[in-house]
C-alpha cells in the first residue's frame, strides 16, 4: 500500500489534525495497512512487538485475554491497543475481534511513543482516548453499584444506538452487532437478562431489531416495567 493512500486512510481520524502533512506522511511511510475479515482476531503483538492500531472502517470489540469479556466497542476513526504505550509488561492483557469486516492500519508502540514525544497534540489525543475509556469503566462500576439490572441494559443499547447508529427519517438505526452474551458482559448482567430486557423495550416501542440492526424509536425516557 503506497504512503499516499496510507495519508488518505489517516486524514480521517481527529487524532492527527494538528501533525502537519510533512509529519503525516513520514508517519505514513512506517505504517501497515491491512484488511481485517468480520470474526477474525487482530494480533495485537506480532513477531514480540506490541502496536497500536488505528481503524479505518469497521468495528472492533476489545475482550479481556483472562477472563474473555467485552471491555468496549471501538468504532471507526479511533484507535485501539493503545494499552502497550502505558504498561512495560510484555503481556497482553486485551484482545481484537473485527465486529465486521475492517481495515487497519497499525503502527509498533515504540515508534508511537517516538512520535508522540515530539508532537504534544498527538499525545494529549491518545491520553484523551485512554482517559475516555478509564471513564467509561468507572461509569459501569458506579452503575453496578446504583442502577438495577434492566436499567443498565436499556442505558446502554440506548448510548450504543446513539453512539454508532444515523439518522433514518425519524429514528436513529445501528448495525446490530452485538450478541447477548456481549451485551451481558458490558452490563454486568446476564444473557436471559439482556434478552428479556430487549423483549421489553421493544414492547414499549422504545426499540425496534432484528439480525442486522437495532433502531431507537423514540429519544425521550422510557420506564422499563418489571
């Protein structure tokens, strides 16, 4: 893949608006590109070097490698395996799978360091992802601690439809990735949970699915009956 094309691929993403097209394209010239089948793992270590991952088009579902649940969703225009630049430890602790069929390009950890020690914009960027993600847990921790089970599952299929769903006419349609068990994993909860919950919302007409999407009906708040 030639740089230009590898410029093209990463003009896309926020991260780099400030690195300048100089910059850019020697970036460009040490990255790989590579395409990414929809249910295939993305090494995130390759021949000992860890790498950090920037996703073109797709989604990507990060796994904790030791106890193999979902950790977060990542959607295109960001990054992911952004945790090699802040750990020493030759382990990795998370694992890729392509959510749908990506493209990636991807750049070893210790030449990001190099680079994000000259240009403080790229790495205030990374450490605002790695921040957003450390919320992100937290939120689900306070929310395990203080909202039932069925109210975590419907705030969390209502913030992913708002996250990687567009505007249709008058609602709001995401590609329904997910499985149960995934949803169950981010909501601390259980895959009858999750079913039944869904059952729920889409009986009050707050949501609507099928195999291949999932579509918010309707923005206010709903109660979910028990």
């Amino acid at each position: 893949m030639n740089t230009y094309t590898k410029y093209w691929f990463l003009e896309g993403f926020n991260l780099f608006n400030k690195l300048g097209r100089i910059t850019m394209m020697r970036m460009c010239e040490i990255l790989e590109m590579e395409n990414i089948n929809k249910g295939s793992v993305i090494e995130l270590l390759k021949d000992d070097r860890k790498s950090i991952f920037f996703l073109k088009k797709g989604t990507v579902k990060i796994i904790d490698s030791n106890s193999k649940t979902v950790k977060y969703i990542v959607k295109k225009g960001n990054i992911f395996g952004e945790l090699a630049l802040y750990e020493e430890s030759e382990e990795i602790k998370e694992q890729a799978i392509a959510l749908e069929d990506c493209i990636v390009c991807y750049i070893e950890s210790s030449r990001m360091k190099t680079i994000m020690e000259k240009h403080t914009s790229l790495k205030n960027g990374v450490l605002k992802v790695y921040g957003l993600r450390i919320k992100k847990l937290e939120r689900r921790l306070e929310d395990l601690l203080y909202k039932d089970s069925k109210t975590r599952i419907k705030e969390f299929i209502v913030d992913y439809i708002n996250e990687f769903g567009e505007q249709i006419n008058e609602t709001l349609v995401a590609k329904n990735l997910l499985t149960h068990k995934d949803i169950a994993n981010l909501t601390n909860t259980s895959r009858q949970t999750v079913s039944n919950t869904l059952s729920i919302l889409r009986k009050e007409d707050c949501i609507d699915y099928n195999t291949q999407i999932i579509t918010l009906l309707q923005k206010e708040t709903h109660t979910i009956h028990t």
